[in-house]
C-alpha cells in the first residue's frame, strides 16, 4: 500500500502540529501540575473544526476519515497526552457510536452538539468490578412505562466530568449474557441521579479526567436507547476497533514527542567536548527510538486506512494498538535515560511523556488482552 498522505491529510496535519506548537505544548506541564482540564484548548480545537474530524459534515463534523483522525490524535499527544487522550475519548467512544449507532433524530439532537464542539463527550463501560472482563458489569437498565431506570457504578470513566453527553452500557436482560447488554445516551446535567463520585489522581494524564459515576435511579425516556435493546456488546466490540486505532496514533504521538525532546537535547548538550549525540551509545539509543516510532506510525497507518476501506480491522487495530503503546513507553523511558539527571525533573519533557505513556498499555484494553485477540485471529 502506499503511505504517502493525501494533500489534505498533510495539510490538515500540519495545521494542527503548528496549533500544537503554539498553544498546548506551552501549558502541557503547567496542566498537568495542576490537574487541570484545558477548557480552553478544546474550544480552540473546535474552532479549528477539529473535535468532529471523521464525523459527516451534515452533523457538523469535518467529514474526514480515520487516517485524518489518526494524523490528529498524534500531534495533538505528541506534546500532551492528556489533551490527546480526552480528544481521542471524545471522538471514538463518544461521537462514533452515535454516528454509527443512532437514528437520525439521536445523531441531530446528540451527535451535532460533540461534532461541533458545544461540548465534550463520554463512555461509560467499565465498573469496577470487571477490569479487563468488561462484560462482567452490574450496571442495570430496567424498562419502566416509557422510560428505562439505570442504577449502577462505573470506573475509570475518561471526561465524565466536563462531558454534556454519556453513552452507558448496561444490562438489560441478565439472563442473555452477551445479548443482555444494551447502550443507553445519559445527559450529566439534567438527568437526576447521575453523579461523578471521584475524579482520580493518576500516575500521568491528570489533565484528563478519569472519573467514578453513580448511577442512582437514573430515570431516560425510551428513545435514550442507543440501536436496539441487546445491541450494546456488539456495539462495543465495533467502537473499540476503532478506538484502539486511536490510541495506537495517541502512542505514536507520545512517542514522537520524547523523541524529539531527546535528540534536541542530545545535539545540545555536550560533554567530553562533543555533543552527546556523537556518542555511541546516545546515538544508538536515539536510532533504535525512531526505528519503533516508525514501524508503530505504519501499522497505525495501515490500520486506519484499512478501516476506512471498509475491512475488519480487529486483528490490525489490535496489532497497532500492541505495539504502538509498547514502542511509547520504551521511547520515553529511553528519552528520559538519554536526559539523565535532567529528564527526571519536571523542567523537561520525557518524564510527562513516560507516565502518560504507560496508560497506553492498559487502557481500552491492555498488552495482555491484545495478545488474546490476536492469539484469536491467527486461530490459537
């Protein structure tokens, strides 16, 4: 295949790296000193028309395609991973669904308001009993006249608290299993019973909220169903191909930007009267670290085109999602390696992008199961 990007793909790319450049990278560590969510980068980004990138221009997206998406998420981590992160959450789990899923009286009522940026969205699946399990929940939707009554808890649930809409997955036929989920569009204001009971500190990305929410009798009219009832694994399985694309280019974008922290600094820097960079070992630190950002873009790469071909991306989403998030966290650890004494403080760069990185490896689904689903798709 050829990986040369279309003009408009680099052209979009371009503008968003100078966006990136001039607006986040300045603040990255400031917000995340002071977990703060950047309200004002993502009113910016939507007014670069950029938080409804792969969603139809008639609801207000830019009607892009997952490799823009890809292109966008990447810059936008590579010098913040908490921005890419609430971006990538917004897009995928959030928008998608809706686009994919909804009718069209959901999508112009739901999907227009996040394309646009009027707000941020949400996803709700993870509780937190289920970890990995994430068909295991106790979330529950019970169908009551011509509404449905949620009750539940959920963990590790990324911009619930600076989201206007939430899509929650719940069980609505306990007996079915898998049959037995369903997705149902809460809205956090004006739904009584909808509460975030915890935003988390994490060990990175604290200037993306990770959140618990109660669900306390949460009262929706019938036509918050999103698809049909015991549709809501099946949905699920869909999202997260795509969403693991996401994180696969937010793992690149991370990458990317303790490289280039690292190779500044290395050409800067000099000891023994030379730059560190014409040492041996610095030299081969720093080609082995583009070497696996390179081979995680193309397969990131690929995996979105391939997406947007209209295949089953579930093995290749995987596979780039794999090593992607392995190839982000051994690049940053290298980064700050090649900074020394300096990488491990907080005036540079790689030590941010090392914590953030390590979420790369857990969420939407971790190393561990990513190995099961290829395991599954090469038939073992």
């Amino acid at each position: 295949m050829d990986f040369s990007l279309p003009d408009e793909h680099r052209m979009i790319r371009d503008s968003v790296r100078e966006f990136c450049d001039a607006e986040i990278e300045p603040i990255a560590q400031e917000i995340e000193d002071e977990h703060r969510f950047p309200n004002e980068v993502f009113d910016q980004l939507a007014d670069l028309d950029m938080l409804g990138v792969p969603i139809a221009e008639e609801y207000g997206g830019l009607g892009g395609d997952q490799l823009m998406y890809a292109l966008v998420t990447e810059e936008l981590g590579r010098v913040s991973g908490s921005v890419g992160l609430s971006f990538a959450a917004h897009v995928s789990l959030a928008s998608k669904p809706l686009e994919t899923f909804g009718t069209e009286a959901q999508k112009e009522r739901w999907l227009t308001p996040l394309a646009t940026g009027e707000y941020l969205g949400s996803w709700a699946l993870t509780e937190p009993g289920s970890g990995s399990d994430a068909s295991s929940m106790e979330t529950t939707a019970e169908k009551n006249g011509d509404e449905w009554v949620l009750n539940g808890t959920k963990q590790f649930i990324t911009n619930a608290s600076v989201a206007g809409s939430v899509l929650v997955k719940a069980v609505t036929d306990a007996d079915a299993g898998y049959d037995g989920i369903s997705t149902f569009i809460v809205d956090p204001e004006e739904d009584d019973g909808f509460e975030v009971t915890t935003v988390w500190d994490k060990m990175g990305l604290n200037a993306s909220p990770t959140c618990e929410i109660q669900l306390d009798d949460v009262r929706i009219p019938s036509d918050r169903l999103l698809g049909d009832v015991g549709d809501g694994w099946d949905q699920t399985l869909k999202t997260l191909n795509g969403g693991r694309i996401s994180i696969a280019a937010l793992s690149v974008g991370i990458a990317q930007g303790a490289f280039e922290a690292a190779r500044e600094y290395a050409v800067d820097r000099e000891q023994f009267g030379q730059p560190i960079s014409k040492f041996d070992a610095i030299r081969d630190k720093l080609v082995a670290m583009d070497r696996k950002i390179e081979r995680a873009r193309l397969l990131t790469h690929k995996a979105a085109t391939l997406y947007d071909e209209g295949e089953d991306v579930t093995r290749m989403s995987a596979l780039a999602k794999l090593d992607a998030s392995e190839a982000a966290r051994e690049v940053a650890e290298e980064a700050v390696q090649v900074l020394g004494g300096y990488g491990y403080t907080t005036d540079f760069a790689p030590q941010r992008h090392l914590r953030d990185a390590k979420l790369m490896e857990i969420g939407e689904g971790t190393s561990e199961i990513q190995h099961l689903i290829l395991g599954r798709e090469l038939g073992l």
